[in-house]
C-alpha cells in the first residue's frame, strides 16, 4: 500500500495523465484522420527518446528498428497524402 506521499504522486500522475489524454483527444476533432493516426504514432517515438534524453536509456537494435517502423511509414503516409 503507497503511503501519504506516493499516493499523492500517483493521484497527481493519473490526473496529469487523463488530462493529458483528454486533450489529444480533443484536439484530434481539428484534425483529418490520417494527420490523427500519425500523432497518435509518434507518441510512442517521442516516449523513448524522452527516455533517453531524461534517464539515459540505451539505445539499442530494437529501438533502432522500431524508431524505423514508426517514423518511415509517416513519410509514406505524407507522401501520398501529397500527391
């Protein structure tokens, strides 16, 4: 069981977080789908870049390769958007 103040860290990072998701998903309703479905992509990227700048992650193959299965299916999908 969290005592006093981890239970106050998890309340304020539950709320930070709902907050947080309420308002991408507020914002997707100004956006078309496709610009959405890339957002909603790169969050995972930025995650673990924020992990590596923030608290020295390794950067590794998987990271690597999933970097790349993120970031290059978005170009594709700008590309052809652009045609």
């Amino acid at each position: 069981m969290p005592d006093k103040s981890e239970f106050i860290l998890l309340t304020l990072s539950s709320l930070t977080a709902t907050a947080g998701q309420w308002v991408l998903t507020y914002g997707m309703k100004f956006v078309s789908a496709t610009v959405s479905s890339i957002i909603s992509m790169t969050r995972i990227f930025f995650a673990a870049m924020f992990g590596i700048i923030l608290f020295n992650d390794t950067i590794d193959i998987f990271i690597i390769i999933g970097a790349a299965l993120i970031i290059i299916p978005n170009i594709l999908i700008l590309k052809e958007k652009n045609k």
